[in-house]
C-alpha cells in the first residue's frame, strides 16, 4: 500500500512539474527520493510504537489468562 502510494506521489509529482524546464530533473528525483524516505521512517516509528503496545498487551493478556485458568481450576478442585 505505502508503494502504490509513493509511486503514485512520484508520478503526480513528475507529471506536474514536467512544464518546469528551467530545475534539473535529477535534483527533483533525488528531493522527491529524500521526501519519501523521511516519510517511511516517521511511518516505521509510529509502527514500531504500535508492535511495542501490541506486544505488551499480549504479554498482559497471557499473564492474566494464566491467572484465571489458575484461579478457575483452584475453585473447581476446592
């Protein structure tokens, strides 16, 4: 999905610029390469952050379904 859409930044960004003659068309691609790998990396943090929650709400999750089975088979043999 982030492909399609850098791809089709790209391409929206080349065809709109294409009446500019006067900028060098190698400096614009290597402006439009950095643009988009700041982005990938400001996306890659916040998905990082997201696997880290994710992550601790799983380990949460298992201790606590730990502790109920624990508890529940305690009340059954009681």
């Amino acid at each position: 999905m982030q492909a399609w859409h850098a791809l089709l930044c790209l391409a929206f960004a080349v065809s709109s610029s294409a009446s500019n003659v006067n900028v060098n068309p190698i400096r614009k691609v290597v402006g439009m390469l950095t643009d988009m790998q700041k982005e990938l990396e400001r996306e890659g943090a916040g998905e990082a952050a997201l696997f880290e929650k994710t992550m601790c709400a799983c380990e949460g999750g298992e201790k606590d379904l730990n502790k109920v089975i624990d508890d529940s088979t305690a009340a059954i043999r009681a």
